[in-house]
C-alpha cells in the first residue's frame, strides 16, 4: 500500500511540477501586482453627461419605424445629444449577443454608429495626453475579440498612440463604452490565462486540462499528505541529528 | 471550482430569458409627459413589468436616490411590490417548477450576497434542490440578484482559494506568504523528483552503487 503510494506520489510529481509553478507563480502575481494598473483604466474617465432634457424637443420614439420588436428603450445620451436606445434581443447580460437600434430623440433620424461617431465617444472617456489624443487606428471587430474573450458583440476598437497602448472599446450598436485596455491590462490577463490553463481564450476556467490536472494535484496532495503521516508515524521526523 | 460551470454557479439558468415585447398600442403617455411630470428623471427606461409597459426611472431627492415605476398608459405609478405581487413576480421570471418556501421583505439590512444599494427588496425562496433565491426590487420590480447554495459554495471556496478572511481580495500577507513557502516547497520537490524519479529510473540497472541506493533511501525516508 504505501508503496504505491509513494510510487504514485513521485511519478505525478513529474507531471504536474510545471503547472504547480505556473499556478503558485501567477497567483504570486496577483498577489503582487498593483491591482489599478492591472485595471487597464489608467486614461479613463468618467463620461459626464451634463446633457439636460429639453422636453419641449423631444419626439417620441416611433417603435413602428423599426422592423423589430423591441424589448426595452432607454434614453441615453451620446455626444450630448439625446438618443433613444432600443434593444431588439435583451439578453442576461450586456456582452451576450444584444440587438440595438439607436433613434435621435430630438429629430426622430434612425442613427448607427459610424467611425467618426466612435472616434468621438471613445475621446470623451479618455484623460490621457497633455498634447490631445493621438489616435494610431480604428476598427470594428467582430468576436472573438482578443483583448475581451467574453464579449460576443461587434465592436469598435479605438487604438490610442499613448505609452501604454491603450485601445477603447465600444459597442457598436450601442455606443456604450464597453472599456479600455491597455499592456498591463494585457499583461496581467496572461498571466490569469495562464492560472485558468485558458489555453483557447474564453476567459473562463472551465475547460478539460484544468479539470486534469487539477484532479492530478489534488492526487499528488493526498498521496503526500498520507505519505508524511506515515513517516511521522515511523518516527522519521526528528529535530535533533539522526 | 472548475469542473462546475460558471455560468450555472451565476444562476443564469434559474431566470427567465424571455423578455416580452414593447406593445405600442399599450402606450398613451410619452417621454414628453414623463419629463413635464418628473422634470428630474434621470434614466428613464421603457420596457415591460409581467407584459405590461411601464417606465422605470431614477429620481434624485433629498433621501438619495429613489426608482420610480409608472404606467405607461397611464401614467400612474405604480406602488411598492406587495408581497402577493412579489410572488406572482418570481414565478413569472423564475424556470424552475418549485413552490416558494418564503417570502421575505428586506427594509434595512442586506445579507452579504446582496448589495444594499437595491433595498428595499424581497427576498424569495424556492424550495428546490439548490436553495435558489431571487431578490426582486420592491420600487423596480426587477431581479436584482440570484443566488443558489452552489454559487454560496463558491464563494466560501473562493475565499478559501485566496486565503482571504476579511475582504476577499487576493492581496493579503497571508496568502502572500503560503504562496513563498509553497514555492520553496514545490521546488525542492523538483529537485527531489530529478533525483528519485527521473536519474532513478533511468540509470537504474546501470550504474547504481550500493552507496547511491542508500542515499536515495535516506531521502525515501526523509532523514
């Protein structure tokens, strides 16, 4: 019995020593790690709208101009305009598939968020830069997006030429600022890809390798612990020279 | 924590997906009115409460923030959730088919799992498998949270995991230094596995001495 114990307990050794230093490395790491910039909000700020609702102005929004049925409409502000935001497929949350449509709510016009118009939306959350904001590139992207794993709505991505390579994301239906990433934001991501052996990207930790190996270690763990109390038992542990 | 799935430890699949549609014909007071009655709104939203349209907004006053829920036909607003109400309402959004154990209003405290900003709310109870609870906004009429015994579970490992036993933040010396120790730890095993596992078996039959097969039992019995 404790001889295939302890024989179980040196070969899994073998097999699992990388990933218990990976695991006990990155989770050192966020031990560690300062925990704003791993944020990736170092430019960020908050969208003040000061945007006060002239009634008078206001159309009411035409549900019957839209093709789709509508699950919910909020009023939001973008750019310091009103806009009615109308969602067509409301799921559980914001970063499943939702459908939107966007209605100015002064002029009743139909709007779908171009490039400039993200351009503009992503400025306004971000502080960044004495000499303005330098904008390196944009794009819309569709998932999977690497920088957010979850997110299974299209996106705009707006790449800032700033030392810690910021790029903001927002929804492309909605305009809403989904966040910024930037390097330390990368950085530490990888190292939690690398905790959750999220070797596909999902950002999540359920997939089989985790499941594996951890059932490995859990192996490794008893046969040891079993291991120590059998020596303990025999008297093996002794503070004074043997 | 990995084998089960994240998304069933968030409860998502003990809420009703389905939303029902807005019906235009169901609506005879406009944002316009809303802004000449309630000049204050902020976030107004149009959507359903149990296939009726109703507006939900915010409110500043002098006692903080309030949500307000009116009619949006009529424009009236609507009352705080009674508790019938609150039980119609959880079975409308809740998937499974048991009976509600308890229904609960919460004026003052929130337990741990909920924030309080959602008070007041009401805490209802299913008497199911996983202990499920929905707590639903008394002024909103929304789910507010959910929780079931395997997401308490979680949590409690959680706190474990990180070895955090005031705030449940992975930043605390404690875990800090189980997480030295344990590397000093693992390392050494390493260097204990080359020399027992890796050099053992395959140099075995060659050139063991008697002398090296006594040194490895040494180790073997930790002296």
């Amino acid at each position: 019995m404790m001889k295939s114990i302890r024989f179980l307990h040196k070969w899994l050794s073998l097999v699992v020593a990388v990933q218990l230093v990976i695991w006990l490395s990155s989770g050192l790491f966020f031990n560690l790690m300062d925990h704003d910039k791993a944020s990736g909000n170092q430019y960020r700020q908050r969208v003040n709208s000061l945007l006060v609702i002239d009634h008078q102005m206001l159309v009411e929004p035409k549900l019957g101009l839209l093709d789709k049925q509508s699950q919910s409409l909020k009023l939001i502000s973008l750019l310091d305009q009103p806009y009615y935001l109308f969602n067509h497929q409301q799921a559980l949350y914001r970063h499943l598939p939702n459908s939107y449509s966007l209605m100015n709510a002064y002029s009743g016009e139909l709007m779908v968020i171009d490039e400039s118009m993200a351009i503009d939306i992503a400025k306004t959350s971000y502080k960044g830069g004495s000499g303005g904001i330098d904008i390196a590139s944009v794009k819309k992207l569709s998932p999977p997006i690497a920088d957010i794993p979850k997110e299974q709505n299209v996106l705009w991505q707006i790449n800032i030429n700033d030392e810690a390579y910021t790029s903001i994301y927002l929804d492309a239906g909605s305009g809403k600022i989904i966040g910024h990433v930037n390097d330390d934001k990368r950085f530490a991501d990888f190292f939690f890809m690398l905790h959750f052996m999220d070797y596909g990207s999902v950002g999540n930790f359920n997939n089989w390798q985790i499941i594996f190996f951890s059932l490995l270690m859990l192996v490794l763990s008893l046969t040891g612990f079993i291991w120590v109390i059998d020596l303990a038992r025999k008297g093996r542990y002794r503070v004074t020279k043997g | 924590m990995v084998v089960f799935d994240i998304d069933y430890i968030h409860g998502d699949s003990l809420i009703n997906e389905e939303q029902s549609a807005i019906d235009n014909k169901q609506i005879h007071y406009g944002f316009k009115d809303l802004f000449i009655d309630y000049p204050l709104a902020e976030n107004v939203e149009l959507s359903t409460f149990m296939d009726v349209g109703v507006y939900r907004f915010t409110q500043q006053t002098k006692h903080g923030k309030t949500q307000i829920m009116l009619d949006a036909n009529t424009g009236v607003q609507f009352p705080a959730l009674n508790e019938n109400m609150a039980i119609k309402l959880a079975e409308y959004y809740y998937q499974g088919k048991a009976k509600i154990a308890e229904a609960t209003l919460l004026k003052d405290t929130a337990p741990a799992e909920l924030s309080s900003r959602h008070l007041p709310v009401w805490r209802i109870d299913f008497d199911d498998f996983a202990f499920s609870t929905l707590y639903i906004s008394s002024s909103s009429g929304k789910v507010v949270t959910r929780r079931h015994q395997f997401w308490r579970i979680f949590d409690l490992m959680f706190t474990l995991h990180v070895m955090d036993y005031e705030e449940g933040e992975p930043d605390n010396s404690l875990l800090l230094w189980f997480a030295l120790f344990a590397l000093l730890a693992v390392f050494s095993g390493m260097v204990l596995t080359y020399y027992r596992v890796l050099k053992g078996s395959f140099s075995k039959s060659k050139k063991r001495t008697a002398a090296n097969h006594k040194h490895d039992n040494n180790i073997e019995q930790g002296a």
